[in-house]
C-alpha cells in the first residue's frame, strides 16, 4: 500500500510539472468518447481494445489525483477486465444468461464504488447518485429474471438489453471532471444536448421493443432548446463544478423520464382501453412516424387509455412477463390504418389477415391507403409473385363488395412528403372518438354488448353486420343516427323478405313475382313491420316461421337503455300508444319505424342528442345479434372482374371467395380466412352449378337441406346482393345498403 503511495504522488507530480503529457491524455481521452459514440468507427477488435486501455487509464489517472480508495481502484479493474473479456470473447446469442448476471454484478459493483470516490463529490450528491443507479438496478434485475422466459420466444439482440447508458452519471465520466482542466467532459455535455434523441431511454428496450411502436405522447414537448439555455444557466451559476455537470445530467434524465413515463415501466400495452393499429410497409411508415402530423392523430382524439400501434415485429413485450402475438393484441384495437406498399413480399399476407379480422367485427374503424411501388422493408421477405398476386386479387373482390376501396396515395419519391400530409388528413379520428364514448355506456347496462358484439365476430349475414361496422365508421352523430335507423330497417326488412322467399319455396308458389308487385308495390319500414305482426299473430306457421317467430319475442333486458329510449318515444316525440315494459325485438322495430317517421328519417337531421344517438347504437348491437341467430346459409355464383367465384354471406362482414377457374393454385389459398370455409363451398358448388344474379339459401327443413333459389325479394350482381324497394316505372327497382347504391338505387332487370 506504501508503494503504491510512493508511486502515486511521484507519477502525479511529474502530470503536474508537464502540461504537454496531461494535454495529451486528455485528447486521447476524447478521441475514445468520440469512439464510444460511433463518431469514429473501428472494427469490433480495436474499438474494444481502445475502451479497455481508456478505462485502464482513467482509473488510473482518477486514483492518481487521490480521487478514489484503493478498494474503488480495485473494484474498477475488475469491472474493466471483466467487461473486455466477456464483450471481446463470447458470442451473445449463446450466452445470453452470462451477459445478463454479469450485466447485474456489474451494476453492483458500480454502486459500491460510489463510496470509494473521494474529495470534491458530496455525501448529498452520492445519494442522488445511488438513487439512480439503485433505479437501473432495479430494473436490471427485471431483465435478468425476466430474460430465462423472453429469450427463447423472442429474437432480442445485444443492444436492446443494454440499460440507459446513464452519460451524465456513470462514474468515469463523474471522475472525469476531477482530473484538473478537463474540457474535453463539457465537449461531450454539449455534443449530448445537440441531439436529445440521442439519449437512450431510461426503460429497457428489451421489454418493450419501443422503438416506433407504441405512440402516446400526447403532450409531448420539444426540449432540445430549453436543455442548451438551462445548461447554459447551471454551467454560468455554478462554474465549470462537479455540481454544474450533475445538475444539468439530472435536469435531461428527469426530461427522459417524463418523456417516456406514459409508455414505459408503469404501464403495459395490457393497460390501453383500444389502439389505433398501423401496419404495412415500413419503410413508408417510418416516414409516416417521423413526421410531428402523426401525433396530432392521438390530440385528435384526445382521450386517456387510447394509443397508436405501430411495430413491424409480429410479437411483442407488453408486459414485464408477457409476450403476445401482434395479432392477439389487436383484438384491444378498434381502428385498422393499413399501407399497402404494392411489394411482392408476406406483408401483404399480414395485410390480408388484418384486413379480414377487422372486417369481421362490427366495432372498429378501417382506412386502406395504396402508395405503389415501394421496395421491401427490412421487416419483410419477398415470396412468390403467382402467390402475391393471388392475395391482391383476393383483397380486390372484397374491397369491390364491401365498399372498402383504397385511398391511393402519389408513390413518386419527390412527392412522398405531400403524399404522407395527405395520408395523416385523410383520417377522420372523430369516429374512433366517438366509439370509445358510446363504449363507456357498455359499463351501466344490464346487457353485456361487449359480448353480443364478440358474438357477432365472422358470424351473421354480411349486409346486417357491415351495416353496423359502416355506423361505426361515421365521423357525424346525426349521420349515426339515421344509421342507426337504418340497420333496424334492414334488419326487418331481411326478415321480411327471407320469410317470403322461404314460403314462395315451401309453396311452390309460381305467381310470386305478381303476387310481390300487388301486395309491396312500394316497400319501406312500416309494410315489413305490419308483416312481422301478423306473424307474430298467426294461428298456424311452418317451421321456418315458427323460429321467425320466437326470434321476434326475443327479450330486450337492458333496463336502464330502454328507460331513455322511453324517455325519447313518450316526452321528445310524442309516442300515443302503450309502451311495452318488457320489450321484444319485434317491440323495438316499432319503435325504431316511430322515430324514423317523426325524426326526417328520409335524410339526415342536422342536430341529435348524443344519447338518443347511443340509445338506438346499443338497441343496434342487440337487433344486429340477434339477426346472426337465423339458421340460414347465403350464397351466390358470380362473375367479378372476368373472373368465376362463388361466395358465402354468413361470416359476418367478410364476404367468403371460392374461386371456380379450373386452373387456380388453391395452395394460394391455404393460409387466407377463406380457406376455413373451403368444405362448406365445395359443398355448395355441387349444389350450385349456374352463375347468375339469384342468391341461393341453404336450410334445413323437415329434416332436410334445401336450396333456395332465392328471386322475388334477393338479386346479385357482381357480388353485391340487393333488396326489392318496390316498382317505379313498371320495373322493380332493388337496393344495395352496404355500397355507394344506398344513395341512388340500382335497377337490376
């Protein structure tokens, strides 16, 4: 010990008497710093080998100047040693568990250290810093218990197990400023402060992948400016000082705390209510996400526990011993934004997926944006042209029925800027908005909606469920409103029309055309509810009315709902007759043919109470679920863009393909939700052998499958199937409520 006291004070005094040496050391110093930084790159050999004597050196240098014990001496060669060995030698991948508890021993070992650090460093300032690095250590901890589970269902690399590097506070950079005149630390402050973004987050990015993944920063503020001046302010105040260096270290870690607070550690995908789920190329979303636009999306909406999702992985962390599928975590998401970049790569399979489970739940909005032409992303691997191209045309047929198109957006590179504005305008938040508040009444009602909802996931018939998933997509209450109106409408007039094509079958009734032009030459709410009564009033039914029947005095249980919908009939409009205290289905498309009548139900009204608008929403979840209950199977033989399919109307929004080229690749096919039906359409293709613009349904009855050539109340054309509306002119005029035809009827001869 004596000796090393000898040789200390003779080395310390000859770096006293030279300056040219102390100068030198000194630039080596930030030419390492420079190095660590990736300024300056190096082979993976020499930059390991220049940290290694740059550690050596300083701690030295630091024990030299009688800064540090010998026990912190000590502790620091071994950490140095320690680290050059284990980061040169073994390959991460393999030894992950060594990396991760040295990792842990390390951190130890540097908070011992604290205490060995002598002369200008405060007892006061040895606690913040043992606060903070008591922090890391904590969460350190997490990852290595953690770890021995995520590892072997994740692919995590070296640097996203790293902890915050925590710049400002390791102790060779605080050692650093001991070392008399070192300038070459506040070089390296304000090489900081040019880029706050530099700074590594303070929550492991191991957890969450949270590079562009989760966006909630709504209040997001941009401090790179206001760290300079305080900087500038401490460093005036307190002179170039060990205080100054640690207040403004300690102002940007509380600035990187606050940034990521909301996303990191405290919280888990698991605690957000819905997300806005983005997904598609990325190097397109990339530029989309870069852009400030982008968060305005989340100001838009405004509203706590809602999130944008954006992650090119297909899993993720979403909590600190969880890991779940992407598309497990989007059944918490209500909004689909998809960009199809147009590669020849399985995104587009992603694509697909998603776009077939969003279409297949009624409660969430969909924007599809085209921008062609783009490369494949690092994300992504290209697969078969035949096969991409069978996916396209796949999405292509849908978005035709289903009235999805894409939004096209300019894919010229000099004009992606414009491109990616007009993608961030073209989304109406407002309807996301509005159903995150019409799911707060959900809590206060005797029905679970959630689950009626969930039950109607790829189940009913198409133009019921899409009617609803379409209410959702309005950014308008009042437009909601009439929707509303509408989706009851409907929903009697299927049962209506399905009931009299069934009975036109049972009956062999040849005179059905005649007999619909003379009884329903004009049909609109009020004649498919009168029919629904004497239904319900009928002495003798067949079997297939006799379940049209029970479906109708299906309860209505939600008592606190109907009690507005009450409030609305009797006080706002005026309703004269009994209302019924325990309300049936068929109860409630009376009282939904009232209000269309009293409310402009022809057009839209230009002001709604916002609950009259969600009464009738949650009366719609309710008539739409039960519609699903039919048994009944849909289907239709059609020509689509020159090409043969038959399809299956009864998954919900998702209309099923089943292509009848005799050449088609089914291999295509296998991984796509329509192949789930594929049994079920080779049933019905050796039933259906004409194409034509009929709809064909499949019951049971007496024991027996029939088909249904349904013609007098169903016509199809190109995939879409319409209703009979009544006869103007002599000609039957059909309408189509899912497509842009709602608004001018189609005739269909």
């Amino acid at each position: 010990m004596e000796n090393i006291s000898h040789y200390s004070t003779f080395l310390k005094g000859i770096l006293d008497t030279n300056p040219w040496i102390w100068h030198a050391i000194q630039v080596y110093f930030l030419l390492v710093l420079l190095v660590k930084g990736n300024i300056i790159i190096l082979n993976k050999y020499a930059k390991e080998a220049l940290i290694t004597i740059f550690n050596f050196s300083i701690i030295s240098v630091i024990y030299l100047f009688n800064e540090i014990s010998i026990n912190g001496y000590y502790i620091w060669l071994i950490i140095t040693i320690i680290n050059s060995t284990i980061y040169l030698l073994i390959e991460f991948k393999k030894h992950y568990k060594l990396f991760l508890i040295w990792r842990w021993i390390e951190t130890v070992l540097i908070l011992i250290s604290f205490f060995t650090i002598t002369g200008q460093l405060d007892f006061q300032n040895k606690l913040v810093l043992l606060y903070i690095w008591g922090y890391n250590l904590f969460l350190l901890s997490k990852i290595v218990i953690n770890s021995f589970y995520f590892f072997s269902k994740s692919n995590i690399i070296l640097d996203e197990v790293n902890v915050f590097d925590l710049v400002y506070f390791s102790p060779i950079y605080i050692s650093l400023i001991f070392i008399p005149n070192s300038w070459y630390v506040w070089v390296l402050a304000f090489l900081s402060l040019l880029d706050i973004n530099a700074i590594k987050e303070i929550y492991p990015q191991y957890f969450s992948k949270n590079n562009k993944i989760l966006f909630d920063d709504i209040n997001k503020i941009k401090i790179g400016k206001l760290s300079y001046w305080l900087s500038i302010f401490f460093i005036w105040y307190f002179k170039f000082s060990v205080s100054s260096f640690l207040y403004i270290g300690f102002f940007i870690y509380i600035i990187s705390i606050y940034q990521n607070s909301r996303r990191k550690f405290s919280n888990s995908f698991e605690n957000y209510l819905s997300f806005t789920t983005v997904t598609g190329n990325y190097s397109i979303l990339e530029k989309i996400v870069d852009k400030d636009l982008f968060l305005s999306l989340l100001q838009r909406i405004n509203l706590e526990k809602y999130s944008i999702l954006v992650s090119p992985y297909e899993k993720l962390v979403v909590a600190n011993n969880k890991i779940m599928e992407v598309s497990e975590l989007t059944t918490n998401s209500h909004h689909l934004i998809l960009i199809d970049g147009g590669e020849i790569s399985n995104k587009i399979i992603r694509i697909e997926n998603e776009l077939t489970y969003f279409l297949g739940r009624v409660d969430t909005v969909i924007d599809y944006f085209s921008i062609a032409n783009q490369t494949i992303d690092e994300y992504s691997k290209p697969i078969a042209s035949e096969r991409a191209e069978c996916i396209r045309e796949r999405i292509a047929v849908k978005q035709s029925i289903i009235d999805e198109k894409p939004t096209e957006l300019d894919d010229n590179q000099k004009n992606i800027d414009k491109s990616i504005n007009s993608f961030i305008n073209s989304i109406n938040t407002e309807s996301v908005r509005i159903n995150m508040l019409v799911r707060e009444y959900f809590k206060e009602n005797t029905i679970d909606y959630e689950q009626l909802q969930s039950e109607l996931i790829n189940n009913g018939p198409f133009e019921i469920n899409t009617l609803l998933r379409q209410m959702r997509e309005g950014g308008s209450v009042p437009s909601r409103f009439v929707d509303a109106l509408s989706i009851a409408e409907v929903a009697a007039r299927y049962l209506f029309s399905l009931t009299n094509e069934v009975n036109n079958y049972l009956n062999n009734n040849e005179n059905s055309i005649e007999d619909r032009n003379k009884f329903y030459s004009k049909l609109s709410f009020g004649p498919c509810v009168g029919f629904l009564r004497t239904l319900t009033e009928k002495g003798t039914l067949n079997a297939f009315e006799k379940s049209i029947e029970q479906l109708l005095k299906t309860k209505y249980t939600d008592n606190n709902n109907f009690e507005r919908l009450k409030k609305y009939l009797i006080t706002d409009l005026h309703y004269d007759k009994k209302v019924s205290d325990e309300p049936t289905l068929f109860d409630l498309f009376n009282y939904m043919a009232h209000i269309r009548n009293k409310t402009r139900g022809h057009g839209t009204p230009s002001k709604v109470e916002f609950e009259f608008y969600v009464t009738l929403d949650l009366i719609s979840i309710f008539i739409v679920n039960c519609i699903s209950k039919i048994e009944i199977e849909t289907f239709s033989r059609q020509t689509i863009n020159d090409k043969e399919w038959l399809l299956y109307y009864n998954a919900g929004g998702n209309v099923v393909l089943h292509p009848l080229e005799p050449n088609e690749n089914l291999e295509y096919w296998k991984d796509s939700f329509d192949w789930k039906y594929h049994d079920k359409m080779e049933e019905a293709k050796k039933q259906i052998d004409e194409t034509n613009q009929s709809v064909y349904f499949k019951i049971k009855h007496q024991d027996e499958i029939h088909w249904i050539k349904a013609e007098t109340y169903f016509k199809c054309k190109e995939g879409i199937i319409y209703m009979y509306d009544g006869i103007n002119n002599n000609e039957a005029e059909w309408i189509s409520f899912t497509t842009g035809a709602v608004i001018r009827p189609y005739r269909i001869n």
